[in-house]
C-alpha cells in the first residue's frame, strides 16, 4: 500500500468587471461612448455587465433599466503548489498555473451564450461553449458543451469546491466533466431537476467517423430539499446516468479501417496539480454500455455544513466477458470559522452559496474508491484519501 502526504497550496483568481454593485447608483448620466461598465456577482460567475447594443449618443436613463443585449468578459486563474512527504514515485516539491481561462458571456433577453477558452500545461481546450434559454422562472435549456447536472458535486464549479481539487471518486466516475449536450432544468421550490441528453467530450474534436461510432448518454439529477433557506439547509437527491460505449477507427490486416469493440476508460490523478501522478486506472473492453447511479446529501445548521456523494457503476460487457462493477463515496465537513455566522443556499445549482468575503472555512474530506473487479477481471486499485482545506474568501475574486 501507497502512502502520500501532500501540504498544498492553492488560489483562485477570477476576472471580471472591476466595478462593484455598491456603484451601481452612482453612475447616473454617462454615455456608453465611454465604456464604463458596472456588474453584479452571482454564485455560477454570471456577473452581468450592461452595455448597450449599439454604441450611439444615447444616455442611461436615471432609472437605470438594462438594455436587452449586453456582453461580460470573463476569467479566472489556478495557482497551485505542494510540498511531498515522502519526496518519491513521482512526485516533486513545486509550484505551477494548471489553469487559465479566458472568455466572454453573451445576453440577449432571454437568452444567454457563454464562450470560455482555458489553457493548462501547454495545451489549449474549450470550456464552456453553450446557448443558454430561460423559459420561465422555473424552466431553462441549455445546448452546447458544460459540465452538466450529475450528482451533489456538479454544483460547484471547479474554482468554488470547498477542497480546491475534485473529490477522487468524481474523478474516477467522470460525472462532472464537460459533454457536449442538450439540458433541461427545473428549479423550484422544493424540487430541483435536471435530465440531459449527450455525447462524449470526442464529439467536440472528432466527426462520427474519424471516432468509428458515435456514443449518446442520459443523466439526471432530482433533488428534493425541503429546507433551503440560510442556516438552515436539508437536501437528498438521487442522479442516474446511462450511456453507450465509446469505440475507435483502427485499421484491419489487409489496410481497411475498421470499427473496434466498444470501451470506457476511467482514471483519477492523486489530487494535486503540481505532479500528474496517476492514483486509478481501469481500462474496460468489450464494453456495450455503463449505468451509473450517486445518492448525495447536503445538510447545514449554521456555521457547519455536511455534503456526501455515493457512486455506483455497472459497465455491461459483450463477448462473454463478466460486467465491470466500481463504487465509491466521498464525505466533506465544512465550518465557518470567521466572517458568515450561516451557510447561504443557491437554488439555481442545488448546492451551497459561495461564503462572503472576509470568510475563512475549515474543511475537513474523506474519500473512499474501489476501482477494482476481480470477477471483472480489472483491477483499477483503492484509494483512500484524507484532507484538510482552509479557505479564505478574499472577496469576491480571489479565494485563498
């Protein structure tokens, strides 16, 4: 057995409109020649920044009314660094910037387009390319490519988990990474539903062939939280997950292209970002499909806060091959120590507000995954995992 003892050290940075909602009522007649722009924060990072459609003569009224088009440039930098008990199997004392991203957010009545580019360790990727439609008060859809609505953990982007890295078994499971799909979500009350319909990550850098056959997914998160008010917050939900093999174009003895058996690779890194040190792996082939289902709890009274996933996945296999069974669980302690007296509720992602800034947070995690299946023939490992986070809430950028 592997035992790692990591002192981390990381931070968020977000960009975005630098003025702050207490200026919002001082900026009376200013033409918008002057591109001054003026923003509100919400927990998702949607800070909305007015400006006009078409740049004219035209003043801001005094009673401030937005505009039916306006643009918000986004940001945000990862700084990470660690230190390594023992300083072996890979891993290196050190500091890095794993990520950066850059982008723009898009409004237009009712609808909402994100753009983010991201760059880490020498490689470009897209992050979060949607269109974005509100219905209603209760109804939204959102088609394009995001981390869609799996699990307790899916409501946190990955610059507000309270642990800075994502838990291991939401790693390995990979529900919360980015598919390119369509989203339906209805918030209200005591009831929080999402269902999505998608394929994988692939289908944004390969067409159908060069990926030999396209694979599509179902997930869906109901979340029943009959309290969800500040200081006091209960919520159990259940996500369940179903989606086709992925498959490859590989070529055959006599120089034809061919399409190979289905499979599904899952892997976690130890979690840092200063090393890339592979914790789990499993490899399934001659696999025709995977179902995946995660309980999650979320409970707060006050300064504390509990938040715990379970993972369950079955990959059905063709061939005579026996099915490949994983599972795992993740558990987080959260406490206020100094600022917020009370855990806030964001109804529009099923999950914990961000604390104000001047906050500082003790977190306390535990993360449990079996990747391995003796009757499966695959053994991905085990891991267990113990963690201590403090976090400070500088304000409302910048989270230590």
């Amino acid at each position: 057995m592997n035992h790692k003892i990591a002192l981390c050290l990381s931070g968020f940075l977000f960009i975005s409109s630098l003025c702050q909602a207490r200026d919002f009522d001082r900026i009376k007649e200013k033409t918008i020649t002057e591109n001054i722009p003026y923003s509100t924060s919400t927990l998702t990072g949607m800070i909305d920044s007015i400006v006009e459609k078409r740049l004219s003569e035209k003043k801001i009224s005094e009673t401030n009314e937005k505009p039916d088009f306006s643009f918000l440039p986004m940001g945000r930098i990862f700084f990470d660094g660690g230190l390594f008990f023992p300083a072996k199997d890979g891993f290196k004392d050190g500091v890095t910037i794993p990520d950066i991203r850059l982008g723009g957010a898009f409004k237009y009545k009712k609808f909402t387009a994100n753009i983010m580019i991201g760059y880490g360790m020498g490689t470009l990727s897209a992050k979060d390319i949607f269109l974005n439609y509100k219905v209603d008060s209760k109804n939204s859809l959102r088609l394009g490519y995001f981390i869609h609505q799996y699990g307790l953990n899916a409501a946190y982007f990955s610059s507000l988990k309270a642990t800075m890295h994502n838990p291991i078994s939401d790693s390995f499971f990979k529900t919360t990474g980015f598919n390119l799909g369509l989203r339906y979500e209805y918030d209200y009350k005591d009831a929080f539903i999402a269902a999505s319909v998608f394929t994988s990550p692939s289908g944004l850098k390969m067409t159908p062939a060069q990926r030999g056959k396209m694979n599509i997914g179902m997930m869906e998160r109901a979340v029943w939280r009959p309290l969800h008010s500040s200081g006091k917050i209960a919520q159990i939900g259940l996500s369940a997950w179903y989606e086709t093999a992925e498959h490859s174009v590989q070529t055959s003895d006599d120089g034809r292209p061919t399409t190979s058996t289905g499979y599904f690779n899952y892997s976690a890194n130890f979690p840092t970002m200063v090393n890339n040190v592979t914790l789990l792996k499993a490899n399934v082939t001659n696999a025709k499909g995977v179902v995946k289902l995660s309980p999650e709890l979320l409970l707060s009274k006050g300064r504390l806060a509990l938040e715990s996933q379970y993972f369950y996945m079955n990959v059905a296999r063709e061939n005579g091959f026996n099915n490949y069974r994983a599972h795992g669980v993740y558990g987080i302690l959260r406490g206020l120590i100094l600022g917020d007296h009370e855990y806030g509720y964001s109804n529009s992602n099923g999950g914990l507000a961000l604390p104000s800034p001047k906050s500082l947070e003790c977190v306390l995690g535990f993360d449990y995954t079996n990747a391995s299946d003796h009757k499966a023939g695959i053994l991905g490992g085990i891991s267990n995992d113990y963690s201590l986070t403090l976090n400070y809430y500088l304000n409302k950028y910048i989270v230590c």
